[in-house]
C-alpha cells in the first residue's frame, strides 16, 4: 500500500501545503486571506473586550500572551486558550485573538499564547513554552476555572503536545477540560523531508519525540473531550494525521503509527 513513505518529496510537499487545496483561492491569495480574516477579528475582539496584552510568561522574546477578559469579571470564569498555527515558523499571537468577541460576552476568558517560532524557536523550546504558558495562567490567575484548549494546524499539533504533558515535571496540574483540534499534524515524520522543515532543522529524533502519536503516556492524553476536526478539502495526509491520532488515542495498545499498519 502506498503510504506517505513511498511518496517523493514534492508529493509530501504538495499533501503538506494546505494552501495548495482550496477549491476557491490559489495558494498564494489563501494565505493572505487567513492573515486578513485573523487580523481583523483580532482588531474587533480588542475593541469589544478588556485585555491584557503581551503579558509574560516566562523570560524569552515570544512568551508573552494575550488576555481577553470576561465582560462581567466577577466571580470564577473557564478560559479558551488558542494556540496559533503557521507551521512554527510564522503567524503570531497578535492576529489570534479573534475567537473572543462570543465568547467573553458569555463569561468565557480567551487567551492567545504566543511562542518563539522557527528558526530562533525549536521543537522542543515550543511545546515547552506553551506548557509552560498553561502553568503560568493557572499560577497568576486563581480565578480561572478550567481550561479548554484550541489549535490551528501547527497550533493543534502544540495543543496536542499540551494534552500528552505529564505534568509531574510541573508545578501545577492545569485543570484542562476540553480540547478543539483543528487541522493539525501530529506525526512530524512526513514533513522531514519537505520545504516545512527548512526553517525547523529537525531530526527524526527530534520529530518523533514531538509526535502526539508516537508520544502516548502511561496516563494516556489528559482525560478530557476533544474535538479533532479536519475541514473538507484538507489534503488526504491531513485527514489520515487526524484520524491516526483519533485512534491512537481511543485504541492506544493498538499499532496505528508503524509500517505495516492500515493507516500508515
Ligand atoms: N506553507 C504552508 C502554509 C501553512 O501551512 C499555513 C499557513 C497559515 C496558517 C497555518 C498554516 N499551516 C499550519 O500551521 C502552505 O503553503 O500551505
């Protein structure tokens, strides 16, 4: 059968560039239509909702986060934490606030976590930085009641991570209570070999050791809901990424992720 392995570099390529697989713009137009889309319900949000923004968490250039505060601000609010996509090595924080404006108005926190991108961010520095973004919130802000996580493409990848931590090398345990996934990739090995990772310089080592996939804990993920989800017109490796990590999570005994396996 053949799987990702058996395809040429330019055809990963193509399977990886999610803006090569819209029925209505070109690959070029796409992408500045989702930079303009983002920016501009960011510009809304902030407009609507009390913020902090470019909040610390930690002491590096890219750890900073926006808040987007409740509009009733007493008492215990949840907090929707997004986490960006760009293939870890564009986008920002700062066109990602747009999924506040609904959601404050119903007592609902939204924080857009920032984290330093490729090539001055790593693999490993990344997801280690949006784990530590949840420690931070849930330390400085008590008044947080459960966390529910969304990711973008990359940033579902990072999500993912977030799901698979075992947070005994942490000081907290974050209340994580829900988790939306939202085209991600979740085995870093296909991109090896593709333009994705010449600003991201990773190894198989390193590919494999950030693959929620291959990254399943005794504990298994956080025992939460999650919503994996995939748009219409993702590429086939897209969809197949997220149903391998639908099945490696449901069925984590089972082999979803070697050769030989139906899905690989
Ligand atoms: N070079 C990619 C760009 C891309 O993947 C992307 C662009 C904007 C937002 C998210 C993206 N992908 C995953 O993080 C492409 O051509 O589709």
């Amino acid at each position: 059968m053949g799987g990702w392995r058996d395809m040429s570099a330019e055809a990963l390529e193509d399977q990886y560039s999610p803006s090569r697989w819209s029925p209505r713009l070109d690959r070029d137009t796409i992408i500045d239509a989702h930079l303009a889309v983002t920016a501009a319900g960011t510009e809304r949000a902030r407009a609507c909702a009390q913020t902090s923004l470019h909040v610390p968490y930690g002491d590096g250039d890219g750890e900073k986060l926006d808040i987007y505060f409740p509009t009733d601000p007493s008492g215990t609010f949840p907090v929707l934490v997004y986490i960006h996509g760009g293939y870890w090595q564009c986008l920002s924080k700062d066109s990602s606030g747009f999924a506040a404006p609904p959601l404050v108005s119903q007592g609902v926190a939204v924080v857009a976590v920032g984290y330093d991108i490729a090539p001055k961010g790593h693999m490993d520095s990344m997801v280690l930085q949006v784990r530590r973004s949840l420690v931070f919130l849930v330390e400085q802000y008590p008044r947080i009641r459960g966390i529910y996580l969304c990711g973008h493409s990359a940033g579902a990848h990072l999500a993912a991570m977030v799901l698979s931590t075992d947070w005994t090398e942490f000081q907290v345990v974050p209340d994580i209570k829900g988790a939306v996934l939202v085209s991600g990739v979740y085995d870093l090995e296909p991109i090896l070999p593709t333009y994705v990772n010449d600003a991201l310089n990773m190894s198989r080592e390193v590919a494999q050791r950030n693959s929620p996939i291959r990254h399943v804990t005794p504990a298994g993920p956080a025992a939460c809901e999650v919503l994996v989800a995939v748009a219409q017109h993702d590429s086939p490796e897209f969809r197949r990424q997220s149903l391998v990590l639908v099945l490696t999570w449901l069925y984590p005994s089972d082999c979803w992720c070697s050769p030989g396996c139906i899905l690989y």
